[in-house]
C-alpha cells in the first residue's frame, strides 16, 4: 500500500498513464452505437499523459472542492458510527494490472475499506430515500476491493448541513467477483488499445523521422 498523501504531486506522478477506479465507468461506457464518448476521450487522454509523462489536469468545480474539504470530517464521523480506525493510504496498483490501479478513501479491519462522497443535498437526499447507487460508484467500489484485495467496502454519503439525524448514510456494498472479472477484462482490452496508438505512433513517426 501507498503511503503518498492523495492529490499530492508524488500522487499524481503515480496515476499518471493508468487507469483509475473512478474511471472505470469511462471504459466501459456503452451507447446503443457502441463505446461512448467518454471512453474516446478517457483512452485519449491516457495516450497523452504516458507520451508527456504530465497527469492530465483535473477540473474542480466548487461543488467538487466542497466534497474533497468535507471528506475527513466525513471519516471522522464514520469512524465514530461503526468505532473502527479507517487508514488512509495512497494510490494501490491492480495485483495483476500494474497499469491500473484506486486510492480508497480508506481500509478498515482485516477486509473492508470505506468510499465517501460528499455531495450536494440533493443529491444526498436522493440516496437518503433508497434511490439506489450510481453504477459508476458500484463499479469504483468493485475495482477498489479488487485492488486492495478486500471483501467489502461501505459507501458514504455525508452533508453537515443536513439536520443531525440525515447527515450521514452508510450503506455496505459486498464484493462481487463475476463484476470484477468483467471489469479486469474490459480494462485489459482498453490498455492494450492504448499500446496500440502509441506503438502505432512510435512506429509511423521514427520511422518518417529517419
């Protein structure tokens, strides 16, 4: 496991050229005409970051920031809710996928990890009323416990500015093995396209140089 702070530069640098778990639902997003414009641009954008070696930047709206500046206060309470220490770590590489790889919000016991968000309300409320996970979440989790080789992970949603009893919504999501084979399949294929454009490029470019 990584010790190196999350979005610290020596964080990045690790990132830099793989695929992450909050982008799986990139890779694999499907239209009805086939792959969507996200895997496109996610493939592209990868391509980019290992022909520079510079991480594509990230936007951050206040929205985002908003969540990144509540996420330990949210760990914190967590903490309090299920009396289990969560350690942080860094950014851990796919066992069998070095090109690959998540930065959990945190592990906690000898299995199980935790996923915070801190969204606005209300989007908070919607999961407050079972409204179900977002599919891109579920996927993060399943490649965040194949990555750290856990069994389970708890889902978070925290906002402070709800009235105590709604400020915090814990739901535990159970590793599923037949998702992360689908998963792991999918991701290789991906990679292995984007070897493709840069063995392509490589090849047509020196060669036009020489």
């Amino acid at each position: 496991m990584s010790e190196i702070i999350q979005r610290s530069e020596e964080w990045y640098a690790l990132r830099c050229g793989k695929v992450t778990a909050s982008r799986i639902a990139d890779v694999i997003a499907k239209i009805k005409s086939g792959w969507g414009a996200s895997r496109a641009n996610y493939k592209a954008e990868l391509v980019s970051e290992r022909l520079t070696g510079i991480t594509a930047e990230s936007f951050i709206n206040k929205e985002m920031q908003w969540g990144i500046d509540h996420e330990q206060e949210a760990r914190e309470n967590y903490q309090f809710i299920v009396n289990e220490d969560v350690q942080e770590t860094g950014f851990v590489v796919h066992p069998d996928i070095p090109d690959s790889g998540a930065s959990p919000d945190g592990l906690t016991g000898n299995d199980g990890m935790v996923e915070i968000k801190c969204p606005n309300t209300a989007t908070h409320i919607e999961t407050l009323q079972g409204e179900g996970l977002k599919q891109r979440y579920i996927y993060q989790m399943m490649w965040q416990m194949a990555c750290c080789q856990r069994q389970w992970c708890d889902f978070v949603s925290y906002d402070p500015r709800m009235p105590p009893h709604l400020q915090i919504f814990i739901k535990r999501i159970e590793r599923d093995d037949e998702i992360i084979a689908m998963l792991e399949k999918e991701i290789k294929a991906f990679l292995q396209e984007i070897d493709d454009v840069i063995t392509s490029l490589n090849t047509r470019y020196q060669k036009d140089a020489a």
